[in-house]
C-alpha cells in the first residue's frame, strides 16, 4: 500500500467500515495502531480474566491506551498539497499517543498515592491533568464530531465561570486544583464509573462480537431468519425484521445493524414490490431496535448495569420483554402493510438456499447461547462470560479453511476491528465523565431535579414527556451512551422521586435516547438506511418515523408498568395483565398508523384507535380493559361497514 494520504484524512468512526477507512492510511500508521491494538487487546483479554488491576489503574491504562489508538488512527484534516504541514502535525500525534501512554503509566504507578491524598495537587499532577482533559476534548472531536465536545468545553466553562451566575444555577467558584481533582485524580471524572464499565465490560463484549462475526455467526443468523419467516406473506420484509433483531444481539449498533442487514434486506423488499422509502424505514426501525435485544444491547447496558451496581444478568433479563414486544409490533405493521399491498413471500429458490448455509453453520451461533446460558443461569461475571464465549467461538472460526490458513492475519485483524470499535466508546465515556464530574463537583445535578418536579407539578406524565423530548434532543447530536449519561444524572433523580424504579428510569432514558437515531433531523441509522435504498433521506425520516410511531410509546409504557422491566412486586397475574395492556396499546399505535388491522380501517376508526392508546397510559387496569373493548370493536364495527379489501388500505404504497 502506498503511504500517501488523500487531501483530507480525517473520518470520523461511523462513517464508513474500518477495511475502508484502513485504505485511507498511510502505512506507518496502520503498523503503528496495530502495533498498540494487539498488547491494547491483551490487556483487556487479562482484566476479563483475572479483575486485575485495580479500578482506577485499568481505567486510567484504558483511557490512556485509548487515546493513543484514536490519534493514531484520526489524524487531522490537512491540504494534501502541505506536506510539510501534514508532517508537523503526524509527529504531533505521535507525540500525543507517546504522551496519552505515559500520563496512563505515571497514574499506574501513583495510584496509591492519589487515592490516599485526595484533594492534594502538585504542579505535575496538574499539568498532566490540564493537558490530558485537552487532550480527551481533541480526541473526541475526531472521531465523534463538535457535539460532545462542545458540552464538556460548556461543562469546563461552567466550572470556572459559574460562580458569576444569578440564583440556582450558580455556585460559590472552584479553583484549578480542584478541577484537576474531580476530573483527573479520582473516579468522579474521566475515571469514572462510565469508564469503569467500558474497560470491565464494553471491550471485551467487542471483542466478543467481531469474533463472532468473523466466524461466520451473521451469515447463520440470516440464513435462520430466511428460513424461518420468508415463506410467509411479506416475507423479504419479516426477513429484515427478525434478521436486524438477531444480528442486534452480536452488534448492539443501530447503524452496524443497518449498513450489515440492509444491502441484503433492503434490495430483497424492493424486488418483492414494497416501495424503497418504506424498505428502508422498516429495515432502519428494525435496526434501530438491535440495540435493544440483550445481551449485548450496546455499550450503555453495561453502563447501566455499574450505576446500578446490579449484575448484569439482572440487566438483560430485564431488558427482554421490552424488547419483544418492540418487534412484535414491528412485526406487526410488516405483516399488516404486507397484507395490504399483497406483498409475496420470498421466492422458494432462495427459502431453499438459506435452509442449506443454516444446515451447515447452525452450530456458528452457539457461543451466543453459551454466553447467555453463563450470564443468566450459571450467574458468572459478565466480563468473564463473554471471555469464555469469545473463546468458544475462536475454536469455531479455526473450523474454517480460511482462519486456518491465515491464523496470525486472523488474530491482528480481531485486535485492530475490536481496537477500532472501542475508540468512539472510549471517547464518549471520558467527555461524558467531564460533564458528570462538572455536575457532580458544582451540584447543580441535584438542584435541577427538584426544578423539574416542581415544573412537572409532580405529574409523573408530564416528566416523562419532558424526559423523551430532552432525550430526543440531545440524542440528535450526540451518541447514545454519553446522551443515556448526562441525562440520567440530569433526570433520573427526578423520575425516580415521583416514583419510577431506578432500573425503569434508567432503560426509559437509554430507549430515547436510541430512538434518536430514528428521528429527524439526524436519524443517522435512517441516512445510512436511505442510502442503500437510494432515496431522499428527509422524505425517509419522515416515513420511518410513522413506521416506528409505536417505538415512541413502548418506553413509556415501561416506565408507567415496571413490571415489564421486572421491577417491583412480581406478580404473575399482575404481569400477563401489564403485558396484554401494552400489546393493547401497541396494535391501537399500529393500526391508528398503518390504517390497517384485520382488514382497512377507515379514516374514523383510525383515529378512534388514538383513544385506546391514551387510556393504556393512564395506569388503570380497569381503563387498558376498556382500552381493549375499543379496539375490538372498532375492528368489528369496520368489517361490517365495509369489505376487506386487501389492497385498498390507506397506507404510503
């Protein structure tokens, strides 16, 4: 490969696969990234292992590590034509990762001395803390845009300058030192509990998932999908839904989800006859909801499950009836708009062919089961799990002629993917440890949820719309997990003060803040949806939002019923009537939406459908029985008024 660079090399992570980005560097700095990713690799393979060393020292080698991996691999845009330049600033970034590794080893190597010493800055520490928060601002500016890097400058400022504002938002003034303290020297900041979940937890659950992949577990999981729903009416787009959902359990990315299933999906459901627009708002709901399927859920469960000191076991176990009911009613508007628009099943030839591949690579997923199976049943540490799973599914990938052939070419490659998935992670949970150690040092945290239940007038409703809307907001510009962090230390007090469980609370912030990724202006897993489909991405935002209109109501019903997430006293009465409540809710969203349920709904029984929906959400048994009455007579009072007609429904076609 040759080593000269186009004229502007800097990419951010989600924009395109690494096997592309990989061609867009020079050579010294593939070798280079490698060269670190491999010992980067090792070092997380032996905390999952042995839990060694301490909190704070993997955390700060994590971060360190990190960092010097980000600006080996993100330089700097520069004219192609300044050499001289692009030079300058390549030994720039050298000594940046020289220096990213080395602040790491000195916290290493004083680590008992700053935990016992609390609050005690000398000039070093704090010159090397200035430089390293600097540090964490450019390297997130990279590889995750202006965004976030934006709100921890806002949260440095409001350190510095907020004791020059009026009333509750200011406070009393913070020296340097103190910063340095909270941000750099101690587990209030960079170091944070955020952080301590990506080290215990996100990387090695990565490496996990790309090993997986590699061993040919996707193609399994599609076959599965293929043979098991193509055969039915609206096949090519049932085939998406359940593929995206089991694809999710590997990835935990809405938008790995839809650049991996859709050019397979997508293509299939328009040769079936669905319109590209709706191809690609379904395949982008779908998608969407991978980051929910447990176990791996992306890189916040894992989050969730450190702020709540719960294992993570209880973590997905809770997680899974949300997640069903999501697909169930995406499964739902793709069966109804197939029925609709007669869409066909999949061709037999091709039911026929994934049939074949699943017959040959069904044991390719087992490592999927074993890690649930080692979580959920035998109660092993999470870390450790996904240790042994990972191991499993090598031993399956060496069962291929073409990792045998090139183990050493296999292992580098696992190293530098995982490496690469790991670095857009490690810069959202040092930032967003910025902004939490603002709040957490300055205490207006605190102060703004009492402001929002006195706003919400203690209507519990009224803050969860508050709470979707900032969730929405912020999850526009921002990746998942530092939107799921700022707003859960913002809100969460809050919800949990009118009543909701932390656990509900916690998955009621992190679903909105997914479903950002679904909504305009920036819908990114849309974009990338309408792309393959090659269709305006504005006009398909609008058209996956109505698709997934039912998401939007899923969290909220979680948060009113907590028994859906399991939380509370568990009743089995009280959690079969909860869960026929929701699904209640869910058609009513569904077929006010789709136009369609059991035959064409007219325009009058469309927004009856509305009614049941709103009462659902009122928490009455008696109201979700009446909510129920609704619907069913809404659908009967229809097929006698008028005559199926099964292509005459009033959907976008």
């Amino acid at each position: 490969m040759s080593s000269a660079e186009p004229d502007v090399v800097e990419t951010r992570a989600d924009d395109v696969p690494a096997e592309a980005v990989a061609r867009e560097r020079p050579r010294w700095r593939q070798v280079a990234f490698v060269a670190l990713a491999v010992p980067y690799t090792l070092f997380h393979l032996w905390i999952a292992y042995k839990g060694w060393p301490a909190p704070f020292q993997r955390r700060a080698l994590h971060i360190g590590g990190g960092f010097a991996l980000l600006f080996l691999w993100f330089p700097i845009a520069v004219d192609g034509r300044r050499r001289a330049l692009r030079t300058a600033l390549d030994v720039l970034d050298v000594c940046i990762a020289v220096f990213a590794v080395a602040q790491a080893v000195h916290l290493f190597q004083s680590a008992s001395r700053l935990l016992t010493k609390t609050g005690l800055v000398d000039r070093t520490d704090a010159i090397l803390g200035v430089v390293t928060v600097l540090i964490v601002l450019e390297g997130t500016r990279r590889v995750l845009g202006w965004g976030l890097t934006i709100l921890g400058g806002l949260a440095l400022a409001y350190i510095f300058l907020g004791h020059y504002l009026p009333g509750a938002v200011g406070h009393g003034g913070y020296s340097l030192n103190r910063a340095v303290s909270t941000m750099y020297l101690g587990t209030d900041g960079i170091f944070g509990t955020p952080t301590g979940a990506s080290v215990d937890y996100v990387f090695i659950f990565l490496f996990f998932a790309v090993v997986l992949e590699r061993a040919g577990a996707s193609a399994a999981l599609s076959s599965f999908a293929t043979a098991a729903f193509g055969r039915f009416r609206g096949g090519p787009a049932k085939v998406a839904v359940v593929g995206s959902s089991l694809y999710g359990t590997i990835s935990g990315s809405s938008v790995a989800n839809a650049a991996s299933i859709g050019p397979f999906s997508i293509p299939m459901m328009i040769r079936s006859g669905i319109r590209p627009r709706v191809a690609a708002s379904i395949e982008s709901v779908a998608s969407v909801g991978g980051q929910f399927v447990p176990p791996v859920m992306g890189a916040t469960a894992f989050i969730i499950a450190e702020l709540l000191a719960k294992p993570y076991g209880e973590i997905i176990a809770a997680a899974a009836i949300p997640a069903a009911i999501y697909y169930v009613a995406t499964f739902l508007y793709v069966h109804s708009y197939a029925r609709a628009q007669g869409i066909p099943p999949i061709g037999t030839d091709e039911i026929r062919t994934a049939r074949h591949t699943l017959a040959q690579n069904w044991f390719r997923v087992t490592p999927l089961l074993v890690l649930i199976l080692l979580v959920a049943v035998l109660k092993l540490p999470a870390g450790l799990s996904a240790l042994y799973a990972a191991g499993l599914t090598i031993v399956l990938a060496l069962t291929l002629p073409e990792v045998r052939r090139h183990v050493l070419r296999f292992g580098l490659a696992v190293c530098r993917a995982t490496s690469l998935l790991t670095l857009p992670v490690v810069a959202a949970v040092a930032t967003a440890g910025i902004v939490v150690g603002a709040l957490s040092l300055t205490g207006i945290g605190d102060r703004l949820a009492s402001l929002l239940v006195a706003v919400s007038g203690g209507n519990l409703l009224v803050l969860l719309i508050i709470t979707m809307v900032a969730a929405l907001i912020l999850g526009a510009g921002l990746p998942t997990v530092p939107t799921y962090i700022m707003l859960v230390v913002l809100l969460a007090p809050a919800l949990i003060e009118l009543g909701v469980p932390p656990l509900a609370a916690h998955f009621f912030i992190f679903y909105y803040g997914v479903l950002a990724d679904l909504t305009p202006p920036t819908a990114v897993t849309v974009v990338v949806s309408a792309g393959i489909a090659g269709e305006n991405p504005w006009k398909t935002m609008l058209t996956a939002t109505r698709v997934g209109m039912f998401a939007y109501i899923v969290p909220l019903l979680f948060a009113l019923y907590p028994t859906l997430v399991l939380q509370g006293p568990f009743s089995l009465a009280e959690t079969g009537l909860t869960v026929l409540s929701t699904v209640v809710g869910v058609v009513a969203t569904v077929a006010a939406t789709q136009g369609w349920l059991l035959g064409r709904l007219p325009t009058w029984a469309r927004v009856t459908m509305i009614a049941p929906v709103v009462l659902v959400l009122l928490r009455s048994v008696i109201l979700s029985a009446v909510a129920g009455v609704i619907v069913v007579a809404v659908v009967l009072l229809s097929r006698r008024r008028r005559p199926v007609d099964v292509h005459a429904a009033t959907v976008e076609r």
